[in-house]
C-alpha cells in the first residue's frame, strides 16, 4: 500500500515543488543519459503485447517455452546483473514444464484463452502451491511454501498462463514503518525504478511495476490496500488496475484490511490489463466480498475497449492538481486537452477536502484489521512464525537483517490494537466508508462517467535513511477506501521519470473505466521503454 497517504499531518496536502520541466516520451537519449543496456534489453521480447505474443506461438514461429526462456534469459541479464533492477525475488523451478505442458496442449488444439503459454510475474505476498516460497518479502517468513494456490493463482493456472516467478515488494505491503523506503524487503533487498535506477520505483507492489515495466514478464500481478498497484505503475510508467473490492478474491494473499485489499493486473497496455482482470475474476466462497460481484461469472473485459470511449462523457477533474510542481501540471493540463479533443466534457471540482476526515481515521481501521486478519493467515498456514507479535519478536532477534535501516512501528502499532468489536474500530470504518457516499454525490450530483485525476508526483529518490517523501498529487486514497475501482495509464515524463494519469469510477466499473483510460491511452501513445539511467544528475 502507499503507506505515505495517511502518516501525513494532513490527507491530500502537500504538494512537492521541484524544477523539473515536463517532457513527452522520446524514443531517443541523449548521449549523457544513456544509461547501462545490456545486449538482452534489446531482444525480440521487448514490449511485447499478449496478443503478439498469442501470434507468434499461433503460426508457430515461437513456443511458450522459447518464451519463458527468454524470458529469464532476459531477468538474468537486466534484473540481476547490468542495470540490476532487482525486481524479481524468484524464479518458478517448474516454469519451463508449465510452458512445455502447455505447448502439447496448443499442438494438439486445445486452447485456454488468451494467457494460454503466456508467462506471468506475481507478487511476493501471494499464495502459490508449488516450488515458491510466499514471504511477503519479510525474512520472519522465509522459507513458507504455501499448501495450495491463492484463488487467482488457481484461476490464472487454469487460463494457461505460466508462472515465471515472484517479484519484490515493499515488505508487508509498506505496512511495517512509517520511515521505510518503497520496493525494500529484508528478503529481497531494494527495488530500482527502470527509468531512473536511483529512483523509487514506489509500491508496495514494486517488483511488479518494474518487471512490466522492463519487459520482464508481459504482464504481472500486484495487490493493493491504498495505492499499491496503481502508485508504482504511475511511477514505472506502465497501466495498473485496482478493481472493486470484491471483483476478484483475496483468500491466499497474506492481508492488510478485508475492507480495502484487492489484487489488480499491471501491464504496459490497457488492453493487456483488461485481459488478465478477466482471467483473475471469479467467485469464491472462501472470501465472502466476492458474493457482490454482480457478474457471477467474469467477462471479458477487452470487448468494453473502444477508441471512441471518450466522446460524450461527463468528467470530474479535481482544480488543485492544476497548480503546483510544474513538470507534473503541464502533462496533466496537456492530456485533459486531449480528452476534451476526443469528445470528453470536463467538469471542474474541488474534491479532495471532502475526504479529509476520512483519510485521518484510515490508518486506525488498518491497523485493526491487519492484525486480525495477519493472524489468522499466520495461524492457518504452515510459516515458521504463528503471529504478529511473533513477526515483531523475530524482528527485534534479528535486527541487523530484518531491521537495518528502519524499525517496525506500524507493525507495533497494529499489535496494540484491540479486537474488532471496538468502538474505536466501528467508528473510524464508519467515517472510511463514508467515503462511498462521498463519491456516489460527485457521480449522481454532477452526472459523472468518472473522476480524472494524476495518481502521483514524480518518484521520490531512494532514501535508505529517511524514507519515502511526499511528491504529492495523489487521488489514489478516495478510491482505496471506498472500494471502487481505479485505473492509471502513462501521462508522459517529466525529465525522464513517468507519470499516471487514474480514472476513478463508481462500484463494479471496471469496464468503463478500462475503455476510458483505453481511448486516453490510444489518442496519447506516452508510453515508452525505460532507459535504466543511472541518474538524473549529469556525470
């Protein structure tokens, strides 16, 4: 989660001023910032679509297994060694049959669906019955193999897809310290943003967002509480989904909060994302929000992406991201030209005040539900560590490891909580819920399709010291605790760091909301290969 949206003094404030002049995708670098590319960077796989993927195995020029080879031919040589974006923390030892299996199924005409072959990253929080350890990037956790798959996993598998391996993230989630770097683990080390490689990469679901972003994997799966898929991916420029809580299953994803978690597809195309949303959809009668969802059964989400989805529909953009840190205010300025060019009426609002009081009481309905939804994943699972206070415990024996350069007061914290039957508890929900009723008056009051905003500043730089800072310019609060789907597609750069730009939209919206960002993202082309520059200061 983007732990940074509420340890602030105040929710929505704080806009981060810099010199930083926007700029749009550039193919070309100058010659002082080319950063380190290894011959693999420029392999056939680079910024491959499913779709083209799903091409060439169709005429059979390549196999799934041709594929997933290059594939970790491809993490060996830019994720640990040349620029070493360190974004994957394993690789599936059963990957390469995965694919073979899979290949005699194409030959022999049976086809799963458009993942069928395809090889797919998946967040280290996540429950995989194989081979792979789930850690939740913590060193208490090492060593946990799960029992069996998440349900997503199982729903993926069954889609044909491969599992390549496990990505970094920030360690439980970015819900350990309130001085913590995004994308660092104690399992997994630190996280580089492939555009900048001494940038935040953000997260929590950081290794997703760089492994897409680097063409590591073709798409990836993250999770998010407030802010986890969609603030890295406007960081790593690449497209991240956070659906309706309740669209697709939680159980076998080691929890934050049963009120705001949700897993969501990661991309470098809307139309990548909208299908491995469809593939992860599904009922589960071990996570009861699923029983909401009012398709029972998934769709399929590309039949909603049109290129024309923008005409004639109501916009809500929020006025004080108009102003502020320039770079980030011309590209926001620029794409809303762009949808007014493509049909869109927008309509100015001031909207982040209301939410204030809301932001404030977050942080307590999270720690509520952590620790009673972490110990009762720890109880029922075979990891060498039982509970929270257990988690602290190990922490605190193993410092030097697991604590080298920021403690662990959120994880504190959360033990000092009670049960949920609080009224402390009851009445922070009660004002983050309210969040739901917030929205629904902007939609129904201004007839809106949906909210446009920036989903975050330019990535802070790595600080291993002093933590994350603010960059500002973020809606992705709103949407995280009133459950309601957000999406973030490539705005633009300013200098050489990527910027998003999020659609939020009401309940089980998932599909209007992909064919808006969809026509965005067709009329815009921003996004573009990272160039793993070392910096942004001259050397």
């Amino acid at each position: 989660m983007d732990r940074r949206k509420f340890l602030r003094n105040t929710s929505f404030a704080g806009v981060a001023f810099t010199s930083l002049g926007a700029v749009s995708c550039r193919s070309d670098v100058g010659e002082k910032s080319k950063g380190d590319q290894p011959k693999e960077a420029e392999s056939l796989l680079n910024e491959l679509s499913v779709p083209q993927l799903q091409d060439k195995m169709n005429s059979g020029i390549w196999t799934s297994r041709m594929i997933t080879e290059s594939y970790l031919k491809r993490i060996a040589a830019i994720d640990k060694k040349g620029p070493h974006l360190n974004s994957v923390i394993e690789l599936n030892p059963d990957a390469l049959s995965i694919a073979d299996a899979l290949d005699k199924e194409r030959k022999s005409g049976k086809l799963r669906g458009p993942l069928h072959g395809i090889p797919v990253l998946i967040k280290d929080n996540i429950d995989t019955g194989d081979g792979m350890m789930t850690t939740a990037g913590s060193l208490a956790l090492e060593g946990h193999r799960a029992a069996k798959d998440a349900f997503i996993i199982k729903q993926l598998r069954a889609a044909g897809a491969v599992l390549l391996g496990k990505t970094n993230l920030s360690e439980w989630a970015n819900f350990r310290s309130i001085h913590s770097a995004s994308g660092w683990s104690s399992r997994g080390g630190q996280t580089r943003n492939p555009y900048v490689l001494d940038r935040s990469p953000c997260g929590s679901s950081s290794g997703s967002a760089a492994a897409v972003a680097a063409s590591l994997c073709t798409v990836a799966i993250g999770t998010e509480t407030d802010g986890s898929v969609t603030a890295p991916s406007s960081c790593c420029g690449i497209v991240g989904m956070k659906p309706t809580v309740g669209l697709l299953s939680r159980s076998g994803i080691v929890p934050i909060s049963k009120t705001q978690d949700t897993a969501g597809p990661m991309a470098r195309t809307v139309f990548d994302a909208a299908v491995l949303l469809g593939v992860l959809a599904g009922i589960d009668e071990d996570d009861k929000a699923t029983t909401n969802a009012p398709d029972k059964t998934g769709k399929d989400y590309t039949t909603f992406l049109k290129t024309d989805a923008l005409k004639g529909k109501r916009i809500g953009i929020e006025k004080s991201f108009l102003a502020g840190q320039e770079g980030i205010v011309a590209l926001y300025k620029e794409a809303l030209e762009l949808l007014k060019k493509q049909g869109a009426e927008l309509i100015e609002l001031d909207m982040l005040k209301g939410f204030a009081a809301a932001g404030f009481a977050e942080l307590t309905v999270l720690q509520y539900e952590f620790k009673e939804g972490l110990n009762a994943y720890l109880s029922a699972a075979g990891t060498p560590v039982k509970s929270l206070a257990g988690i602290i415990a190990f922490n605190k024996e193993h410092g030097e490891k697991a604590m080298p350069y920021f403690k662990q007061e959120i994880l504190e914290q959360s033990e000092g909580r009670g049960g949920l039957d609080e009224k402390v508890y009851k009445d922070a929900l009660h004002q983050t819920l309210h969040c739901r009723s917030l929205l629904d008056a902007l939609f129904q009051t201004h007839h809106l399709d949906a909210l446009c905003t920036t989903t975050l500043g330019p990535a802070c730089a790595i600080d291993l010291v002093n933590g994350d800072y603010d960059t500002g310019f973020s809606f992705t609060q709103p949407a995280a605790m009133a459950g309601y789907p957000h999406i973030t597609v490539p705005m633009g750069k300013v200098q050489e760091l990527p910027a998003g730009l999020s659609f939020t939209g009401p309940a089980w919206h998932e599909g209007e909301l992909l064919a808006l960002a969809y026509s965005y993202e067709q009329a815009s082309h921003k996004r573009c290969s990272p160039a793993f520059l070392p910096s942004l200061i001259p050397s």
